[in-house]
C-alpha cells in the first residue's frame, strides 16, 4: 500500500508525505529528518525537552488525550533501574487506520520520536508494541531501525555521544484490549493481556515493573517536528486549548475515504465533506463515529461539530483515536451498533464482570432484535445493559465504549429500534439480514 | 519424537535473554512453533513451556488468549475477513459469502478440501480506507471486490497445481484421514 | 518498622484511623462494615476484576469505584450506601447472575454461598434476566478430589491467582478470552499440586466443589469444630464438619501465625478412613471378638517384663496426652522397651531461640538444608514462597534433587552429594547473599529423610546461624515429633530382635520383625500385618481424638473431637491407663483434662496445657444491613 491515498500535505506529520522512499533513512535525513533528535542528545536536557514538549500543547493521540509532556514527567528522575519508553502501535480501533498509515509512509518519524521521548524520560530503551497483523509496517520499522543502528542514530553512542539509545519491536497476537496501555504491559510481558488496576500507574511501575511512559505512535511522530520547529510553532495550530494537527482515518459512506491530517478545530463537515469527498451521490450522512467506535455518534445534522477536543468532550462524545465512521442513510443504524457489539465482546478480555458478561448479553439481544424477535422488553434491556456497562463499573475503558455504542445510538435512533422491536421492519434496509 | 524441531527448540531456548524478562518470550516463541506446524498442538505447547522453563498450562492460557495463535488446524494460506463496521458498510458480507463459495467451506475455520485454505472473520483490521480488507498470507489485500476473491483463490491454487507443497491435492483419490474433532473451546465471536 | 503514616477515612459516618495504603475495604472491615467482594482475598494481590466492591469515594469522578484496588488517603469519604453505590453494586450482581445456572438447591455451597448472600443482600428484588445462558460441560473433574462446575463460576480468579502466587504453579489456568473464558487445568489433565484443595475454600461460588463431599450433606445440617490437622508437624488449623457421626468434610481455619488459611491436599482430603466402615470398633484376642478387659489383660501379660525384648510401634500423631501416659508406663513397667515412631526425623529437640514461622515472612535470606518441604512441612513451603515473591527474601536450597523451590528463577539450588550436606552448609558462610542480607537469615534445616547425618548437619547450621546471625528451624516430620521430643518419648530404636511387639497405629515401616512372638496391635482400621496378631484393640481416629500436638516451632495446639468416640471404641488416655492397671501401674484419671494439668506442671513447654483457650474467636459485627436498590 505504497499509494497514498488522502493526504493533503498537511504541515507536521505529513510533512514529506508523497515524497519517494520516504521510509529510507537516506530521504528521511536528507529532508531535515532525525535533526530533531541530534539536537536533543547533542545539545538538550532532558528537562529541556519536556519543556518544549509542554509548551507545543500536545495531547496523546491514542484516544486518552493526556498531555504527553505531563505524561513523560510523571517518569521519576531518580529511579535506580531501566526506565522504559512503550508505543502503542497496537491500533485495532474500528475505524482507526492513521497509525499503520504513519509507520508505513514514515517510520523514522516515529523511531526518532521514541529516541527523543526515552531520552526526555532519562532512559535508555523504548519499545513498540505492533500489532501482529500489521506486517508491512513491522518489516518498514524493522529495517528502518535496522537503518537507524547502522548509521549510529541509535545505539551505545547515538550522534557521537555517551547516551545509548536502543528500540526494539515487539509484535502482539490479536486482541484488541492491548490498546490499553496497562493490558498491553501485561502482553509485553508475555502474559494474558488483562488491564491492571491502578495504582500503581505505569509511569511508577510499568513494563516489567520499572517506571514507563507509554505512548501513542502518532504521538511520538509528532515530536521530531516539535523539536525541530519549537513547541511555540506547534501550538499556534490548532484552538486555544487543543493544540496541534492531528490525522483522521475517515471510513465507511465517503467517496474518497482516507487517512487526513487537520487541524484540530476544522469541522466534520469539512473533513467529511470536503476531504473526504463526502456521501455518495443521492445519499446524505446519517450517522458518524467522531473518533473511533468507542465514541459516542453524532447524527448527520451535527456535521458542523468541531473537531476540538474538548469541544467533543462537552458533547460527550470524543476525537479518540480519530477513526471517523460514516454511515448514510441507506444502513440501519440498529445493525451497525449489534455489529459493533459483536466486536466490544470478542475483544472483552474477560477480566470484569460486566463488560465479560454485559457485552455478550447485549449481542444476544442484538441478536433476538435482528431476527424479528425483538419487544419492549429487548428495548428496556438494552437501555439497562448500557448502563451497567458505564459509570466505573468496569477496570478499563472497554466496557464503558460498549455501553456508549448502544447508548448513544438508541439516544439519536430510537425511532429505528423501535421500528426493530416492535414493528419488527426497517425501513432503511428493507428485508432485514440476520446478523 | 518431539513435535518442534530440534532447531527450533534451541532457537525458543535462546529467546528469553532477549528480554528483560524470560516471560517476554512466550509468544515469539509461539509464533515460532505456529510458524513451523501451522496450528499450536498441546504437544508443541508443552514443548515450549519446557523450553521455556514454564508450566505448560501458562502457556495454553496465553495461546487460547489471543486470535491468532490457532489451536486447530488450518488451511495453508488463511484469509483473515475483518467485518467490522467500516468494511461492513463497503460489503464485507458479500466478501465472506463469495470466499466462502470460492474456497468451498461452510463456516470460519474449517479447512477447505485441498488443505489450502481456510477463513476467518477477524475484528477490525487498521485499514478502514481501503476497506472491505483481508489479511492473506502476511499480506493486506485491499479494496475487495468478488473478482479480486475469486483471483487470490485462484492464483494460488494455480502455483499449487505446479509446485509440489506436500498438501493433499484435490485430485489425490486416497480417502482423506478423519478429522480430528475439536477437543474443546473453539474461538468465537460474541 | 518505619513510622507508617496514620490517616483518617470516614466510612459511612465512621471515622476510622489506619495506616496510609489500607485498602478501603479492608478499613471497612475496621468498622464492622462489610463491603461485599468475589476477586477480592485478603491473602491475594488485589485484582479488581469482579466489581462488586463497588462504592462511592469523594473526592474523586463521579463514578462508583472498586474499593478492594484502591488504597485509603487522608480525608477521604466513602459511601457504601449511596444511591450510586448500592445501584452500581445490583448491576454487578445482576450480570453475575446472566449466566448463573441458579442451580442452588442442589449446590454444595448453598448456604455458604457469598453469591447467594450478596443477592439477598444488594441484588435487584426482580429478576430481568432473559432468554438461554450460556452452557458447559459440568461437572469437570479436575482432580479425583476436585470438580469443576464452569456454569457457576464467576471468574474472580481466585482460584488461578494463588495457584500463580502461593503456590508457584500454573496448571490452572484461564483459558480463552471474554465471556468464553474458563477455568481449566493444563491440557485438560488432572491437577497434581500438594496445595490443590485450597482453591475449594477460595472460590466464592460452587464452580469449584470437592469431590469427596459432593452432594452429601447441606452445609447448615453439618456440626463443626476447631481443631488441628494431625497430617504433619505443622499444625495447620483445621475445621472438621461432621454429620451422623461421619467426618464429611475438613476446610482450613486461618491462622495467620501458622497457615494463613492454607492446608495441604493431605490435611484436607486424607480424611475418609474415619468413616471405613471396616474400621476396628471392638478388641479381639486371637480373632475372637471380647472385652476390653480381657483385651487389654491379654496385651499386659505379653509385654510385661520383657525389658529391651519389647518392641513398641508409635504413631507420629500421638498426642502430648498419649505421650505423657505413655511415658509413665516406660520410666515403670515398660522400662527398657525398644521404641520406634513412625515417620518422624532424627533430628534432636531445639535448643536456643528459635525461628518462628512467621518470621519467615520477615527474613531477607531464607536457607533450607536437607528437606523436600513441600512434601515434608507443606504449609512451611508455602510460607517461604511468599516471602521470596511477594516479599522479595532470597532463597538459597541445600538439597540433593529437583525441588519444588526451583520453580522461582532465582532460586539458588546448591545440590549436595546425600549425606554432604553439613559440608554444604559450612561453605555457605561466605556465600555472597549472606554477606549483607539487610534482615534477618532463616536457616530451615530436615534430615535429608535420614541419608544425613542429623547430629553433624544440627552443628553446622548452628555455627552458620551463629556467624551470620540467623536463625533456626528444625523441620520435623511426625505430627507431635517435637511434643514427644520434649516428654522424652524419642523413638529412634530399632525394633530387630525383639520377641514382643506393641504395634500401635500403622504397622512398623519395616515390617513386623520375624523374631516376634507376640503382636498387640492397636489401630483403627484392619490391615493385613495384623493377620497373625496375637491381639487386636480398636484405636480412636484423628477425629474421634482430644488432646494436643505440639507444632514443629514448640507452639502447643489443641485437638478437638469432632466425632464421638462410641463405645465399645475408647478414648486413648483412658486404654492407656488402664493397660497401665493391668501392668500393675495404677494410672487413675478421671478425663483428659486432670493429665493436660500435671504435664503442664511437670514440663515448662507444655504449659499451655494448663489452660485450653477458647477454640473460636468472637464474631465481628456487622454493621452494614441489607441495602437493595
């Protein structure tokens, strides 16, 4: 998938983007690449680099939104053994596609951005979790890493200096809940990847029980440019409080789906309509997932929605990992939300009880709706299911994404279950498929 | 008679100083051992385990854990279907109908005649703006359409027809070895 | 110990002071509220996985929290009744209960079920659960004393966390991801584990049930009492649970200088002998059924004034009681009677301060010499195990094979050739982890099962444990070795030779010495060495029997009957004094209770005996009521 399909040569990520062999080191360097981390192990403190980090404004682009240069801080300066910095690259968001696209196109943007951000938390190894069906993006790391360690970026004396510096990869075998950061520790470490309770939190007893910081693969490619450009640069993009460019992965009804960076703030409207190409002729946008399945969905009549954050967060749904579902109005929203519930639990790593049993109980009643055997009682079951999904009812965020699926589509759609449920049709899709 | 290969044994043997900690190395290694018989044995597992200094029960939770390690046998080239919304949307479904039609197999995992190949439908992919998607053979194939199904399956059966893979041929007339049923748990969604 | 911070909680009103990282449940404890829980266990690495401690916790989102994963701070308020807390904790319970097969009427643990308990007590009054569960094959057996029933299990994963944790092993394990996740022994093979058993009083529910018990009675029609295992010379407090005069069940009662709640596969399932009806209920002389009178005439001029010709077999679960008698009758009518204890070391009585067993949790180094100890002191083993994993203690083994303690990766197993082992323990001194332990050295010490040579491996351990400060445990095998040590009942003799025997309980290991004439046997079950015994008397089973054990550290434990001695059975003290008449020794005692008083007096280390503690501690209240939505 060499093809770039989507890119609108934003300014920060995609900078290079469509240039040739991007993922040689040789292009990479030439166009200005791994400047930013000579820079900091030639000349920065770590201090120094998480100050600039914090001045660019940038939030982790996993889905959490946490500010990365906070994050990186919490890593204690004194701590005696290894510290470790982890990227995800375990994306398995529905929806969600830009992190394979960045490491395909660009994967020294994302090994000098770990170089940088082990460095600023004062260690001396990071780690990528990839996920284990992405095998083109493991073999463009692989070798780019490969690339990196002959040249001398990486290694005991990186850019002439005594700060080693060392990645390596680690490839996941399929499960979704390794996106959260503590289940994917817990994978790193070769056992059942169940989320930990916290505390302690990762940055105090992570991988392998010494401090880590674990962050997102866009996030950490971001981070050469903001050492290059200065944080100040990076936080003119962007609102007042959501600072920066970020990529959306926009998928499903658009004509022209594809991984797009914008600036934070633009509306889907914008992205859907104009980047993407929008509906198909005679269709009209009925339904989007703003950031990935797990976010709440906005109807189509919410198009002019900012893409700002915290905007997001006060409707409250959220960017999340910035997977952007279209769905128009020739599907059932009904079917959408049961398929979406299969996927909540057969990715439930089973540890709580109610996302173990709650999703499943909620695809069972998916199941009875979309064989015409539904009732007031599926309705009200559904309702109820949600929201024992929700509300800290569960250790980590995957039974609350399932509860919103169901919850906020019934919120925008309960004129579609009802006709579901009680009329037993859809007037959407006619003959009902059963699911 | 172990079910590994000696070589690759001293090769799961030497994966844990690679690590921080031995632990760390269990699923290399089980990607190793599925690497060379296809699908995860209770044999092979305990093989590792031993290997590995780690009760073999340790080792069967991890590998029962995650989806792509496989517990029962599968066809040599697997199509992991992702149906997840996005490829939903842009017809997933017709994908799985027509693979299915096209490989001769009623339902997820069973192994088509020929022992080549076999299907899965998977979750989400990561590669919504090309969807529908499959993963074939360490490879994304993208933007499906029922002429591009029909053209992987054939493709493939064509190079098996010329080179010799040591898989039952279909028209190899000795009677096919009974299948072995599941002993327990088969993956499922939801 | 370093000044721990004290904080304030307030729990549902209360205030209440406790140390800074208490769990919020455990601090509720402290008050007498009791906040529900299944993943939760005070002696496991807390999990939050199950979710029913769910309560409401300011300052902090405005979300129900797990109260087992988070620690106490300073000012903080919690609410167990909150609308939000008592709603979060019925949704809890109504997912539980989706696919919950509700098969409690014949469920061994109903009536002792916390999911029962908990539904009355939090669950929603009506039911909403619809349509089919979810179904498994049932039960599963998972051992021939365990099954396994996957439809009751709420997987709170208590049963795989000690497994891991406590006792070091992993053939339970999870399987399978999501709502398809079980519960199952590796590959499907049946459990091996000397610590299986205890996953049966951990699990909350009935998934998992023991096989010896299952379907025999309702929990609430048993009798129970507290009592001690007389398995080895641990001395793990056990429950024994009566009914019609059967033993039906032993369960551990939590101890936390001993046991902290654990016993071995053997103290728990080794029970159903008491219950054979073979069992021996009346004497007999040359195989004709008679009086004890005649019995025990018949035994007394077999053994009377034999001197060093007498031969007599002891049991190792003899009591200080049976052992104080039975010493009597050897300082008088008996002198000179070769003896020998079944089972026991040949290690001497302790001298010096000795290591405890909860010290062990505190020791930087922990040494063993000479002893497989999770076959030999079960309970000790794990002990050790938690303080090398979960308290970070070095471990350092002397010991010719693979053992147990080498499943820890850091182990350090120094395999000596049998019979070197003082050798091994000389080198040690200068061994690098005992160049700076940073705490205290335990030094665990066995006998090799006699390939050492006890005396030479006592005098090096008690010179290494002089020259880096350690201290001793000896490791006894016998139940009341060390109680019989102290009363001067040694049985190291041999028994080749002897022309009368007095084989009481289990025949001799070495079998019944051909020079013997004569053969009492005193035991409770018929085996075949009492073929050609001249006479047969009927002995009292571990649970007929009152009396006490002395531990393997000194401590003095009370054993209680659980069962009633009916006659013609008699209790042991009374056949021993009357045998004492019979030798012409007059041994007169009007119960146990006047020989526990004069063997207090007459030894300083069982003057314990003087005043049997109340066997159960008082209950604490409950304040938190029934809270339903």
């Amino acid at each position: 998938m060499a093809e770039q399909r989507g890119t609108v040569g934003g300014p920060v990520l995609t900078e290079w983007f469509g240039r040739a062999n991007l993922h040689k080191l040789e292009v990479y360097e030439k166009l200005g690449g791994y400047e930013g981390l000579r820079k900091v192990v030639t000349g920065m403190s770590a201090a120094q680099v998480i100050d600039e980090v914090k001045a660019s404004g940038l939030r982790g682009r996993g889905g959490a939104d946490f500010p990365t240069a906070t994050k990186w801080s919490f890593v204690p300066k004194d701590h005696p053994g290894p510290k470790y910095i982890v990227v995800n690259a375990d994306e398995s968001e529905p929806g969600s596609a830009k992190d394979r696209y960045l490491m395909e196109n660009s994967p020294h943007a994302l090994i000098e951005g770990a170089a940088i951000a082990t460095f600023a938390i004062g260690g001396h190894q990071a780690w990528i979790y990839i996920r284990g069906e992405y095998d083109l993006p493991y073999e463009k790391l692989r070798d780019a890493i490969a690339e990196a360690h002959a040249k001398g970026h990486l290694g005991d004396h990186p850019f002439g200096t005594d700060y080693p510096l060392d990645i390596r990869l680690y490839r996941g075998h399929g499960a979704y809940i390794c996106g959260e950061e503590t289940a994917l520790l817990e994978s790193l470490e070769g056992k059942r990847a169940q989320p930990r309770s916290r505390p302690p939190f990762p940055a105090i007893k992570g991988a392998w029980g010494q401090p880590t910081a674990v962050n997102n693969v866009e996030t950490l490619s971001t981070v050469p440019w903001i050492i290059r450009h200065g944080g100040a640069e990076y936080a003119k993009r962007g609102t007042e409080k959501a600072k920066g460019t970020r990529m959306v992965t926009v998928s499903g009804d658009v004509q022209k789906p594809g991984n797009y960076e914008i600036e934070i703030g633009v509306t889907y409207r914008h992205i859907i309509e104009e980047l993407a190409g929008g509906p198909f002729p005679g269709r009209k946008v009925k339904v989007f997932w703003p950031g990935g399945s797990s976010a709440k969905v906005l109807p189509g009549s919410m198009l002019d929605t900012s893409t700002d954050l915290d905007g997001l967060k006060a409707l409250g749904t959220m960017g999340g990992s910035g997977g952007i579902i279209v769905m128009d109005d020739s599907h059932c929203v009904v079917k959408g939300a049961a398929r979406l519930l299969r996927f909540y639990a057969h990715e439930s790593c089973g540890k709580c009880t109610p996302c173990r049993v709650g999703s499943n109980w909620a695809v069972r009643t998916y199941e009875r709706i979309l064989a015409n055997e539904g009732s007031q009682i599926e309705l009200a079951l559904l309702d109820r299911v949600q929201q024992g999904l929700q509300g800290g009812r569960c250790l980590c965020g995957l039974g609350d994404a399932a509860g919103w699926v169901i919850q906020s589509t019934m919120n925008h759609f309960r004129n579609e279950y009802e006709e579901h449920c009680l009329h037993h049709t859809c007037s959407v899709e006619g003959a009902l498929i059963h699911a | 008679m172990s079910a590994l290969s000696s070589h690759l044994l001293e090769e799961i043997k030497a994966l844990p100083a690679k690590y921080p900690q031995p632990r760390s190395a269990v699923m290399p290694a089980l990607d190793l051992a599925q690497e060379e018989l296809g699908h995860l044995t209770p044999e092979a597992m305990s093989e590792v385990a031993v290997a590995l200094q780690l009760d073999p029960g340790y080792v069967e939770g991890v590998a029962t854990f995650y989806t792509l390690f496989h517990l029962e046998p599968v066809g040599k080239h697997r199509f992991y279907v992702c149906t997840n919304l996005s490829c939903m949307l842009r017809g997933a479904e017709d994908v799985v109908d027509r693979l299915k039609a096209a490989i001769g197999v009623r339902e997820p995992g069973e192994v088509s005649k020929d022992g080549l190949f076999s299907y899965e439908e998977v979750e989400c992919l990561g590669a919504c703006e090309y969807a529908p998607v499959v993963r074939l053979d360490h490879r994304y194939e993208v933007d499906l359409t029922r002429g591009k199904i029909d053209s992987l399956v054939n493709d493939r059966r064509l190079v098996r027809s010329h080179v010799k893979t040591g898989v039952r041929s279909s028209l190899d007339t000795t009677p096919e070895p009974p299948r072995k049923k599941p002993v327990r748990r088969t993956k499922k969604s939801g | 110990m370093p000044d721990v911070k004290m904080v304030n909680v307030t729990i549902d009103g209360h205030v209440v002071t406790v140390p800074d990282g208490t769990l919020v449940v455990e601090a509720a404890k402290l008050v007498g509220i009791e906040i529900p829980v299944f993943c939760y266990h005070h002696k496991l690495d807390p999990v939050g996985a199950c979710r029913m401690c769910l309560v409401e916790i300011s300052p902090g989102p405005p979300v129900a929290q797990a109260g087992c994963i988070r620690p106490v701070a300073d000012g903080m308020v919690v609410k167990t009744q909150s609308a939000m807390a008592v709603q979060a904790r019925a949704d809890i319970l109504e997912f539980e209960l989706v696919n919950h097969p509700l098969d409690c009427p014949v469920c061994d643990k109903g009536g002792e079920c916390p999911l029962q308990d908990f539904t009355f007590r939090h669950g929603y009054p009506t039911s909403r659960i619809d349509g089919p569960r979810l179904h498994f094959q049932k039960p599963i057996p998972l051992s021939p004393n365990i099954a396994l029933d996957r439809e009751r299990c709420v997987l709170c994963y208590r049963c795989t966390r000690y497994y891991d944790e406590v006792a070091w092993e992993q053939e339970l394990t999870v399987a399978e991801r999501g709502v398809h996740s079980v519960i199952a022994s590796q590959f499907d093979q049946p459990l091996t584990s000397n610590f299986s058993g205890n996953i049966i009083d951990l699990c909350p529910v009935g998934a998992l049930t023991s096989r010896l018990w299952r379907f025999e009675s309702r929990p609430w029609d048993l009798h129970h009492t507290p009592s001690v295992c007389s398995k080895c010379a641990v001395g793990c407090n056990v429950t024994l649970w009566q009914r019609r005069g059967q033993l039906v069940r032993v369960t551990s009662r939590e101890n936390d200088d001993i046991d902290e709640g654990w016993i071995c596969d053997r103290g728990r399932f080794d029970y159903t002998d008491v219950n054979d009806p073979a069992r021996l209920r009346v004497p007999a002389v040359h195989g004709s059924k008679t009086t004890w009178a005649v019995a025990l005439n018949t035994v007394a001029d077999g053994i009377k004034g034999k001197g060093s010709k007498l031969g007599i077999s002891l049991p190792q679960d003899l009591t200080n009681e049976e052992a104080f008698l039975f010493r009597r009758l050897l300082d008088g009518p008996l002198r000179g009677a070769k003896v020998k204890m079944h089972g026991r070391t040949a290690l001497p009585a302790p001298s010096g301060e000795q290591l405890m067993i909860k010290d062990i949790d505190d020791a930087r180094v922990i040494i063993i010499v000479a002893s497989d100890t999770e076959n030999d002191v079960p309970i000790v083993n794990l002990r050790v195990k938690k303080a090398v994993s979960k308290r970070g203690a070095k471990l350092i083994v002397i010991h010719p094979d693979a053992v147990d303690l080498d499943r820890h990766r850091e182990t350090v197993h120094i395999r000596n050739q049998p019979g070197e082992a003082a050798a091994e323990v000389r080198k040690l001194a200068d061994h690098e982890l005992l160049h700076e332990p940073g705490g205290p050295v335990a030094i665990l010490y066995g006998d090799g099962r006699g390939s050492e040579d006890a005396a030479g491996l006592v005098a090096a351990c008690t010179e290494l444990a002089a020259k880096v400060g350690a201290k001793l445990m000896p490791l006894y095998r016998g139940t009341n070795e060390r109680g019989s040590l102290e009363l001067g009942v040694a049985g190291w003799d041999s028994l080749d030779g002897v022309e009368a025997l007095l084989s009481w309980g289990p025949p001799p290991t070495a079998g019944v010495p051909a020079s013997v004439k004569f053969h009492a046997v005193w035991d409770h079950l018929p085996r075949p060495e009492h073929q050609n015994a001249s006479v047969v008397l009927p002995a009292t089973s571990f649970a007929e029997r009152q009396g006490s054990y002395t531990n393997l550290e000194g401590r003095v434990q009370f054993l209680r009957p659980a069962v009633d001695a009916e006659a013609p059975l008699k209790e042991s003290w009374d056949v021993l004094c009357e045998l004492a008449a019979a030798l012409g020794l007059p041994l007169d005692y009007v119960g146990i209770f006047p020989i526990q008083r004069e063997a207090a007096k007459a030894f300083p280390a069982l003057a314990a005996l003087a005043q049997p503690p109340s066997p159960e501690p008082e209950p604490v209240p409950v304040l938190m009521g029934p809270a339903r939505p």
